[in-house]
C-alpha cells in the first residue's frame, strides 16, 4: 500500500503506514494546525481588498470596477510600448552590417534619435502616471492617512486556515 500525504505543518512523529495510521493523523491535524502561527495554522489562500468593496450599494464598489477597466486598458497599452521597443530591437538586429553608408547614416541617425527616444518618453510618461494612479488610490482609501501603526487595521480580509 502506498499513502502519500501533503501538509503545511508538521504531522506527528510517525509517518502512517497503515489506514489507521493516515485516520490518525487526520484526526491529529486540528492540534497539529493549533501550534503553528500562534493557533492560526498556516495561510493557504490569501485575499487582500478593502471590506467596503463587498457592499455593492457603496459608491466604492462602483469606482472599483471603473478602476479595473482603466487599469485593464493601461496595462495593454504599457505592454504596447515595451512589444513595440522590443520590436524596433529585433528589428535592428536583422539590419545588415554592409549597408551602403547612406542607408546606414540615415539608419543610425533615424532610429535612436526619433524612434527609441519617443518610445522611452512615452514608456517614462506611462511611469509617471501609473505612480500617480497608485497614490492617487492610496489617498482615496485614506490609507495615507493613518499612521503606521494603524494601517494593519483598516478593514482588509484575509483567509487563512484556522482551527480556533
């Protein structure tokens, strides 16, 4: 017979070799689970959102789903620069190396110049906006607002295994 087991604590002293030893061990688990983390087991799932965002009736709800739409539609167009960059690479990469020197000069002028530098603007552009976003969501939930030792208690979930 072959029982294979997976734990996220430690299980007992023995390791069950027979169907009664495994329905030990399962009965063994709760007090097992109670001396790990303080009694809380270890965390298996781990969720973290503000509690108003459960109530649908709060405006909160409604902002969050716009905010995910937006926040959707800027990471496409984030990952638009960086696919477009790595392209205009690539693309650089196939260039000849004995090109006649006026198609190399234009070449070698045309692409770091304009290309590569308005593709970096744009990509430090996006930077600057999606740090001003995120503080500007920060501020809204007031989490700014409180003071460090407090911002543990804001009413954020989190879903662990317990066995108190």
């Amino acid at each position: 017979m072959d029982i294979n087991y997976y734990a996220t604590v430690p299980l007992g002293n023995e390791i069950p070799r027979t169907l009664d030893g495994l329905v030990q061990l399962v009965q063994d688990f709760p007090e097992q689970a109670k001396a790990v983390n303080e009694g809380y087991g270890v965390p298996l799932i781990m969720e973290v959102f503000s509690l108003e965002a459960l109530d649908k009736n709060i405006r909160t709800y409604w902002q969050t789903l716009a905010l995910q739409d937006q926040m959707v539609i800027l990471d496409e167009q984030f990952s638009d620069i960086r696919n477009t960059k790595q392209r205009l690479a690539d693309w650089l990469q196939t260039m000849p190396p004995n090109l006649p020197k006026e198609q190399n000069d234009k070449v070698s002028i045309l692409i770091p110049l304009f290309f590569l530098s308005r593709i970096r603007s744009v990509q430090r552009e996006s930077i600057v906006i999606v740090k001003k976003f995120e503080l500007e969501i920060l501020t809204y939930v007031h989490v700014l607002d409180h003071p460090e030792s407090e911002k543990h208690n804001l009413g954020i979930m989190s879903v662990c295994l317990s066995t108190r």
